[in-house]
C-alpha cells in the first residue's frame, strides 16, 4: 500500500498495492508503474531489453499507471510520451547506471539483507556531525571503501555522519548539488546495495547517517522533468542556482507529493536517520497564508513517519538564520531539530586569519563575540547587517542549544577561499588548537568537516563536470562569486583559481587517511575533547542557561559552565592573543568552588597536542596568568584522567592550582 509517510493517492487500480504515489515498483508477476505527467496524451513504458512499450492508462489529473508484467529486478526501461521518438528517464527512478541521461533501471528495495533492526537512531541532543563527501573521502571514492574507514571515526567519538548529496548527476565527478535524478544514488560510488552497506555498517558502529538534499532546485545538465510536466518549477520566486520548485502555485500538489515522497524514501528504503536539507532559504512556498502547513513542515513530519519510531535528525542549512526552521510546527515554526550556526563561523574565521573581507564585512572576531554566541547562539537576532543591507536574523533566546550546529569547516567555507586550503594552513596551530576547544565543548552540536580532524593536507575546492559550454559558464560564474573578496578578485590570484571542471580540481581534494598517524597530536586533539564532552556531565548536558562568560582581555574570555550540583563547574579559558597576566581578578565567574580549588583539567598546549606545555596558571602573587594561542580547561580539584598518551590509552594526573602552589592531584 501507499507508505504512510506521505499524502495518499487515489488510484485508478484500486487493486495494486503499491508502496508509493509514483515511480515503478516490482510486482508479483512484472512491476507496477505509475508517473505524473499532465504534459502528455499519452504515456507509455519501454522496456529496453525487447524494447517492448506498454502503454499506461490515463487516471485523470495527469497520472498515468498500469502493469508492467515483462519487466523483473535489474531490468532497464524509460518512458515515452505521446509517441515521440524521444525517451525519457524515470523521474522517480532509483538508479541510473549510465547516469542521468541514460535508462533507469528497477531495483529491488528488498533484496539488501540488513542487521539493523535493534538501531533506535539518534536524536539531535548529545551528537557530534561529521561532514563528507562519498568521492574524496577515500581514494577509491566508494561507499565500500568508505566503510572501511568509519572504525576511526567511531573512536574519535562522532556520532553522525553528514553526507553530502548524492543524487545522480552528470560527468565524472561533483559536490552533489546538481543533482537531476533525487531517488538515485550516482552510480559513481557504486551501487544501490553499496549505499545501503554503508548505512548498515554505520549503524553496527553506533553511527547515524543522514543525507545532504536538495530541494531548491536542480541541476542544469540532466534534468528532464519539464518534459513531463511544466508546473514542476515556478518563475515567481528569485532562485540564484536555477528555477525555483513550484511548491504553492497552480498543480503544485502533485510536485509536493515527489518532495515528500522523496524525503520518507531515502529514510524507509536506505534506513537512513534524517535529512540535512540544503539553503532552505531558496524553498520558497507560501502555503501558509492559504492555511496549509510549509512544505519544509510536511518533510519534517513525513521523515519521522517514515522513521516509524527510530529517532531522527533534520539540519537545516538557512543563511539568514530563521529560527523559525527549528521551532515545533505548532509554534508556527518547520519542526527541524537544527540549523547551521554561520555567526559563529564567520566570527572564528575573522579571529584566525585577521580578514574581514566579504560576508565576514559585519564579524570582528572578538572575545564578546564568542561569549555571546556561547549563551545565545546567533549573533545576529534582527539586527541591521552592512553586507547585505538588510536587517538578519531573527530572536533565538530559549531555543534549545543543541540547535545550533557549530563548525570551523564545512564544504562551502573551505572552498570560499582562494586556493581551498584547509583552515590549518590559513591560521597559527595554537589559536586554531584554542578555538577548537570552544567548538567541541561549546554548548552547540559540534561539527567537523572531513579530514579536520587529523589536519589534512588535501585542499577542497569546487569541482564539477561538465560538458564544455557548461563548464565555461560554471567556471565564469564561480570566479564571479569569488570576486566579493578583494583579495581573491585581484587578477593575479584570480589567474590561478582551480578550474572547477579540470580532473586534479577533483583529484586533489581526496584524502590520505594515512595523515592520521603523521599528524597524530591534531587526531588526540580532536580525539581528547570529544570524549570530555562525551563523558564529563557538565559538557555533556547542553542546558539554556547552562554557561556563562566574560571578557578577560583583548582576545582573551572565560566561560564558566554550571553544573547541577553546587561547586562542580567547569571554567574554559581562551586566549587568542599574547600571554596574559591578571593582576585584578575583579571577575565573579573566576571565583573558586567554596573553600575549594581549580585544577587544570584540560590544556591545549599539552605536548601530546603538540603544545608548548602548561606553566601554573595561579602564580605566587595570587595573579593569573594565561598562555598565549591556548585554551584551559579547569574543574574543582579533582582526579579527572581526560587526556590519552601517545600509546592512545593510559591517563595522566591533572595539576591542581591554588594559591601559591602546583601539586599533582
């Protein structure tokens, strides 16, 4: 029967079972097809292997079904319409072995034999995301070899592997977002079964997998629903990548029935565990004033449907940051669990690297900066922002903080810069070592990009392929988005922007998992502090009102977490700048436990992290003194064995500081 995760659809056969609204499914006896397209008299499926054609009867409302009864698992078919010579992929096929513009084939959902059936999923609350892209995440860029690295990431300590999209598009290779065929995995990192392994294998390792998709347009080689229908897309929103999808004007019904069937599909059939969903800024949909829910609304309820009881997580991405994408449908919000948190972002960036060029224009990198965005997620919450000439935002006080997905990388920033270089190369490993600190215990859902973790050396540019005159236009229209930087719009380095079309703009970007071993202390790093967020309750517990901060310095703040019983707090001192002495501790939040002591906890500078080393934090004269580019991390004094050696398994004492004195505690 029709899945319950979407809108039901009366059906001419009311005898035929079928799973969902569109698409061709396997049948006892053949397959069952059923398409949406008002565009045409007369449909009919051709069956390539005798290129035998069944014509579909016509439903009304511009459906058309029928039975299929030569068609088996593994068969490749397309449509025609109306007798022309031209034949069609399926707009719901499931895969594309000669890509988008070759035959779909019909693929047995049931074959693929899972393990899974105790995994509960995930829910948003206590996560760590780790973003990747299936074709340079490995050298092979497959989902089997994939797999075989996904062990490490278990131990790291990530929870959630975020995978960029992988909808079939044309050419070699590509970040995803050109996606033409959205029930198809591309047949570039291997088969429908493959995917599945992967999310198998990610569940026995206590991995949720969700899958980056988009639904604000498609791509512009490959995509052949125009010829089907008309009414897919709409010329009265603005969309900067294409033609905006028609989700509130005239037949639009039938194209929020693709989306949200699409949506529950990847959960049911991939067992996948949520969705991040890309610019939703650009899913324009104005059902709401007509009293309908937002389609973005309909997802959200039509993947936890789908889930049928497994927790799941959906991330949006939206650059004005509306909060209203995370608020509960009945709060007037879309029912997301989080969205990505770009302030904080744009701030640690502008702090690092010293540039203010572009949409970093309205960020200062500052210490307040940073507390504020600790306690309240979005810096900006309605104000007016210079870059854009407009005010961003809106209020985010009370919104729960694990909503707030907070990253120093993703695909898009790494690739916003001149030559795609990894933020370890554009800044000093201590301030990056500090700030790392803030990202993975801040109150937030942390997220790394691939290869963060162990300092990878392999760049991520932006990379696409495509036929010639297209390329030129991708590659004309890439450098023109560059140019809001002064500094990458100057000609001699535009001159020497990867081209996004050319093979080493692909090959480049993959990476040698080998680096973990070669830069070990960024892997313990990352390593240490995740399993202190994961293990200390304080990090752990993600409250409102769990933390407060101060400025200590010109790049220097603390945090205080609270924890649930009095005098087990946690302090996070940051310092960007030059070592800081504080003579004057005029500062509430430094206050020590009652009739107790800090202890250092945690430093980045330990040499394990390839740090300096820590000296006493309290001196004899009762001021303070903070390193240089290093964060601390201090408790009341206690035993609290947080930190690896270089064997990767024993602890080591902490220091205690009180007045006057260092003693291993």
């Amino acid at each position: 029967m029709i899945s319950a995760a979407v809108p039901p659809v009366e059906q001419a056969q009311a005898t035929v079972k079928r799973r969902w609204p569109i698409g061709v499914e396997l049948m006892p006896g053949g397959a069952h097809a059923r398409v949406w397209a008002p565009k045409a008299k007369r449909v009919e499926l051709v069956a390539e292997a005798d290129g035998l054609a069944t014509p579909l009867d016509d439903e009304g409302s511009g459906y058309f079904s029928g039975t299929v009864p030569e068609l088996e698992a593994g068969g490749l078919y397309r449509f025609r319409l109306d007798d022309k010579e031209m034949l069609y992929p399926d707009p719901m096929s499931r895969f594309q072995p000669e890509g988008p513009h070759g035959s779909s084939q019909l693929v047995d959902p049931h074959r693929f034999t899972w393990t899974d059936q105790g995994w509960l999923g995930r829910p948003i609350r206590g996560q760590v995301i780790y973003e990747m892209h299936i074709g340079t995440f490995t050298q092979d860029g497959t989902w089997d070899a994939a797999l075989k690295e996904l062990p490490a990431l278990a131990d790291l300590g990530v929870t959630v592997l975020e995978v960029m999209p992988v909808s079939e598009f044309p050419g070699r290779f590509g970040w995803g977002y050109d996606g033409v065929n959205l029930f198809a995995p591309t047949r570039l990192y291997g088969d429908a079964d493959a995917m599945r392994r992967f999310v198998d294998g990610a569940h026995r390792l206590g991995l949720a997998v969700i899958l980056d998709v988009v639904y604000n347009h498609f791509g512009p080689d490959g995509n052949y629903l125009k010829c089907f229908a008309e009414d897919y897309f709409t010329d009265r929103y603005r969309n900067e990548w294409g033609e905006a999808i028609n989700f509130d004007g005239p037949n639009s019904e039938p194209v929020r029935e693709f989306f949200l069937t699409n949506a529950a599909f990847w959960i049911e059939e991939y067992h996948l565990d949520g969705l991040r969903l890309d610019a939703t800024q650009s899913i324009h949909d104005n059902s709401e004033a007509r009293g309908k829910p937002h389609i973005l609304t309909e997802i959200s309820r039509a993947v936890r449907k789908a889930a049928g009881g497994r927790a799941t997580i959906l991330v949006g991405e939206n650059e004005p940051q509306h909060v209203s994408m995370v608020k509960p449908a009945e709060e007037g919000g879309c029912g997301l669990c989080a969205i990505w948190n770009d302030d904080l972002h744009h701030s640690a960036m502008v702090a690092l690297t010293g540039r203010t060029e572009a949409y970093y224009t309205d960020y200062r990198g500052t210490p307040q900066e940073f507390v504020s965005a600790m306690k309240h997620g979005f810096l900006y919450q309605g104000q007016w922002y210079r870059w854009q000439g407009k005010r961003r935002g809106m209020p985010a006080f009370g919104v729960p903080r694990p909503a707030f997905v907070s990253f120093l990388q993703n695909h898009d920033q790494i690739a916003n810069s001149a030559r795609g270089l990894r933020l370890h190369v554009l800044t000093t490993p201590g301030r990056l070592r500090a700030m790392t600190v803030l990202i993975l215990l801040g109150p937030g859902t942390p997220m790394l990009f691939q290869g963060q973790e162990f300092a990878a050396s392999a760049p991520f540019l932006y990379f696409a392929d495509h036929k010639p005159e297209l390329a030129g236009l991708v590659e004309k229209g890439r450098a023109e988005f560059l140019a809001q930087f002064p500094s990458i719009a100057e000609p001699a380095m535009r001159a020497r922007l990867a081209r996004p079309h050319a093979g080493d703009s692909f090959t480049r970007c993959k990476l040698d998992h080998r680096e973990r071993e070669v830069n070990a202390p960024v892997w313990a790093l990352h390593r240490d502090l995740l399993r202190l967020r994961r293990e200390d309750a304080v990090f752990a517990a993600q409250r409102i009102g769990g933390l407060d901060g101060a400025v200590l310095g010109e790049e220097a703040f603390v945090l205080r977490f609270f924890g649930e019983e009095e005098g087990d707090d946690r302090l996070v001192l940051v310092n960007l700048g030059r070592d800081l002495t504080l003579r004057v501790l005029a500062e509430p939040l430094l206050a020590p436990p009652l009739d107790g002591a800090w202890a250092v906890l945690w430093s980045s500078e330990d040499p394990i992290y390839g740090g300096g080393g820590t000296a006493p934090v309290e001196q004899a004269d009762g001021a303070w003194r903070l390193p240089g580019h290093a964060a601390l991390v201090l408790a009341p004094a206690h035993d609290f064995p947080t930190k690896s050696d270089d064997a990767g398994g024993n602890t080591t004492p902490v220091i205690a500081v009180s007045k006057g004195s260092e003693t291993d505690s």
